[in-house]
C-alpha cells in the first residue's frame, strides 16, 4: 500500500528543511494502520545522559507525529496546535538507532481533536507515549505564516483526480503526485 508523504515547511524544528538545528523529520500517511509514521536516527548530539535522546527531543517528535495524525484525511489545510500533552517515558529512547514515531487521532472534534502518539524500537517495543487535545490554529493567525505557508503548499501532495476515497484518506491505490 502506498504511503503519502506529509507537507514540511522551512523553518519548523522537527520538520523544516532550511533548519540547521532541526531534526528534518518527514511524514507519511499510512492508511492501512489509519496513523502517520516517520523513521528516523539521532546522534548523540540530541543526547542528555550517554545513549538516551534528551526527554525534550522525544516530547517534540511525539508532538510534531501525534498532531499530524489530523491529517490523514489529506486536509493538509487543516492546521491545529497543541492545548494539552501528556507524556509518558517508558524506557529510555536510544541514540545512533533507527526509531519509529506513529501518530493516531483518537476523536476528532472538527475544531478540537484528541490524538496519541508513540515512539516504538524496531522490535516494536514502546519508549515514550503520548495523548494530546489539539485545537485548529485560527485563520488570521494562518495569514501570518508567509513563506512558511508558501512551502507548505509547494510540499503537499496532491490527491488523484476521481479519488473517492472520502474521509478514511487515499486509499485506492492511485499514485498520489
């Protein structure tokens, strides 16, 4: 099953592409799972103690993923940010080993959405969690985006054309451009 790459914008720490200090994570829409994944590795320049990515780091990935499980629907349009996180650190999260972050929308409210989110090993065992109350940024603080708006739309796939896949997201089979 194909799998649709998220947008990214230039400066966001998790994601922007422009962001010398940032993690330059991508996204994808797993619609089989119905959640958003990313792989990823971090050095030990993200570390606290020797070996452990900084709890911090952890937090930021597992917001960036979780908040993007909203867009499975492919309304990439559909902006929202964090009210409410709760994180729970279950074992240490390794440096220098290839990671899995998911996210899934638990309700969505139109406005408000609740959302969890997990960083697995690749044995799937589970490192941290998370479940966040999300809120939809309003448009007149969207207008103030710029050119962190102008890439993320030069970034977001477009869905075929007679897709139908509704709500559930693309899941037809078509290649997505």
């Amino acid at each position: 099953m194909e799998k649709l790459k998220q947008p990214t914008s230039l400066n966001c720490f998790a994601c922007g592409k422009n962001n010398p200090f940032g993690l330059k994570l991508k996204w994808f829409n797993n619609y089989e799972q119905k959640q958003v994944e990313t792989e990823f590795e971090l050095s030990d320049n993200y570390c606290s103690y020797p070996g452990t990515v900084h709890g911090g780091i952890v937090a930021t990935i597992l917001d960036e993923t979780s908040g993007r499980a909203i867009l499975l629907n492919n309304d990439f349009a559909r902006l929202m940010v964090t009210l409410k996180m709760e994180v729970v650190y279950k074992q240490n999260t390794p440096t220098n080993t290839k990671l899995k972050a998911i996210g899934r929308v638990l309700r969505d409210g139109g406005s408000r959405a609740q959302v969890e989110g997990e960083i697995v090993l690749p044995d799937g065992t589970v490192c941290a969690s998370c479940k966040s109350i999300l809120f939809k940024i309003p448009q007149a603080v969207q207008a103030r985006f710029g050119s962190e708006a102008d890439e993320w739309n030069r970034t977001t796939p477009q869905v075929p054309q007679g897709c139908n896949c509704g709500p559930e997201g693309h899941v037809c089979g078509e290649k997505a451009k």
